[in-house]
C-alpha cells in the first residue's frame, strides 16, 4: 500500500448519497494523509482513500497529473 500527503490544498466536487454531482465543493486540505491500493478499475487513473477517514472526502478519483501536483508520496 503506498501513502501520499497532500501538499496543497484544492477542491472537488461534492456528490450526494446517490454519487451524483452537487454544485458544492469540497476542500482537500494540506497534510491530508490518502492510501492508495492497487486494483481500481474506473473513469480516472487513481483511486485515493483518505487514511484516518475523518474528513468530507473519504476517497478521491484523481488524475496522475493532479496526484502530481498536489500530493508527494510518503510511504
């Protein structure tokens, strides 16, 4: 399992319980710690689950350019 921290902080979309998008956004906050795991299959290139799972965002379908950007990998 690999670990990355966020390194600056952005935004994301909010989606209702139905995993449809609202016009809310949610902030991806700096130092933010996200795992990620081998075996997603989806419309991005990375699945992160955010670690300690206390936040807005439980998980982020991402970019490599935007893993890139904004997170460094840690472990």
């Amino acid at each position: 399992m690999e670990k990355y921290k966020c390194i600056k902080e952005f935004y994301v979309p909010k989606y209702d319980e139905n995993d449809t998008p609202t016009d809310e956004y949610v902030k991806i906050h700096k130092g933010s710690i996200y795992e990620y795991t081998e075996g997603y299959v989806g419309e991005s290139d990375i699945r992160l689950y955010l670690e300690d799972e206390d936040g807005d965002c439980s998980y982020l379908d991402i970019t490599y350019k935007r893993l890139n950007e904004y997170f460094e990998r840690i472990a």
